[in-house]
C-alpha cells in the first residue's frame, strides 16, 4: 500500500511538473522555470533568449513541442504577444514619461545590459515599464514583462490638453522596471489600478533608444498621457542585445 501510494505520488509530482502551459502563456526564455509544453492547438514558439509563447499552431493538431530554457528553437513568432498580428490585446490607460543619459536625475544610458531584463535594443525603441506589469519588484531580475512589445498612443499633456501630434504612435519592447517604491507614476495597485494621472500603466522610454523623441515628437512636453495595447513583436523593429 505504501509502495503503491508512493507511485501515485510520483505521477502526480510529475504530471504537475509538465503541466501544459495556456494558451498565449510563457513557455520559455532564460531564467524562466515554468512548463515548456502547450496546450492542444498551441505551440511554444521562440521569440528571443528571455521569451518564448504559447502561440496557435498553424496546423491546429495537438502540440508535443517542447522548447528548451536554455535554447529554444527560434522561431519568427513574437513575444506574448494578441492572437493577431495586427494586435487584439486589452487597451489599457497610459501614461508616457523618459528616463537615460539627458534626463534631470542624472540617470546614465538606459540602453544598456544592466536593464532589469539583462538587455537592451539597438536598434529598436526600449521603455521601462510600472511594476504592475514588469511582475517583479527591484532586484529581483527580469520579470515576466521583459520582451513584451507594446504599442503606445500619446493623446494628451499632464493637464488633459490634447497634444499638437495627438494620436502619435510607436512600438517599443520592455527592456527595464519602472519600480513602484518612491515612484507613484509606477505605484498602481494591480493592472486596474490607476496612478495621478489616472493611467494603468507607465511606460518610461528610453531616451537613448530614440523612443522619447519618436514619441513626443515636436509636441513640447516631456509626459503624456494616452493608451497602451500588447502586440505581437513582429511589429517592432529592431535587434535585441544581450
């Protein structure tokens, strides 16, 4: 009876060891410890060293891939990224601030390996993005939110006043945390949560990475606020260096 109640506890230790992850889940990338196996009809697809997702398998059969931590199979697919190229994800409220090397906090290069997520971009636009997001606090290496690429809509100035080049767009890829301790502008309680400027999320762009300028334009301000919607990465443009 012991041997055989052993023997069950071991399926069981197993089966939740290698337990498949949901669709449009992380499935690998360095440092990550959870499953590499997809549900039926999902793949786990490589999109760089840190992400790999759980995307649709084009030929709709049950997966058996299993993709490796340490070295993935690459693959074209981006990271948790919408069901579609074009991007679906939720919307949430934003709010656009810059941080690196000419900001007034004497914050240095942001585009540089000792980001949070251990990368940078180049070329390509980077941000560091509110702890609510990230899914760590400071110190505790990359988080969940690292690669994740985003599209960000800049509407509004810090007063509400509509900007000179509303509706202004880019697409940027986490690269960093934005901390909530000391940081209110990062501080949201969860993802419905909002700060001062009644946003869900803070993206602070690299300055370095060219997504301050590409962003606020000629538009004079230094924050906005606006809109943030989860893409597929191949929307992105640029390199990953690591």
């Amino acid at each position: 009876m012991i041997f055989n109640n052993l023997i069950l506890l071991v399926a069981a230790f197993g089966s939740a060891a290698y337990a498949a992850q949901a669709a449009y889940a992380q499935c690998g990338g360095k440092g990550f410890t959870g499953g590499t196996t997809c549900v039926s009809g999902y793949t786990c697809k490589y999109s760089n060293d840190y992400y790999s997702q759980c995307l649709p398998s084009t030929s709709g059969n049950v997966v058996t891939t299993k993709a490796s931590n340490a070295s993935p199979v690459k693959s074209s697919a981006p990271p948790k990224s919408s069901s579609s190229p074009s991007g679906s994800g939720t919307t949430y409220k934003a709010s656009f601030t810059q941080y690196g090397s000419t900001d007034t906090w004497g914050s240095g290069n942001c585009n540089v390996k000792t980001t949070a997520c251990g990368f940078y971009t180049s070329p390509g636009y980077s941000a560091a993005v509110s702890q609510n997001e990230f899914g760590v606090g400071p110190g505790a290496g990359a988080g969940p939110g690292c690669g994740t690429c985003w599209k960000l809509t800049a509407q509004t100035d810090s007063s509400g006043n509509k900007l000179s080049n509303a509706g202004n767009s880019i697409v940027v890829q986490v690269t960093n945390l934005c901390p909530a301790s000391g940081n209110p502008l990062c501080a949201q309680n969860g993802l419905t949560g909002t700060n001062q400027y009644g946003a869900n999320l803070n993206f602070d762009l690299c300055i370095d990475s060219g997504a301050s300028a590409a962003l606020f334009g000629n538009s004079g301000v230094g924050l906005a606020v606006g809109n943030a919607v989860q893409v597929n990465c191949a929307q992105w443009s640029g390199k990953v260096v690591g």
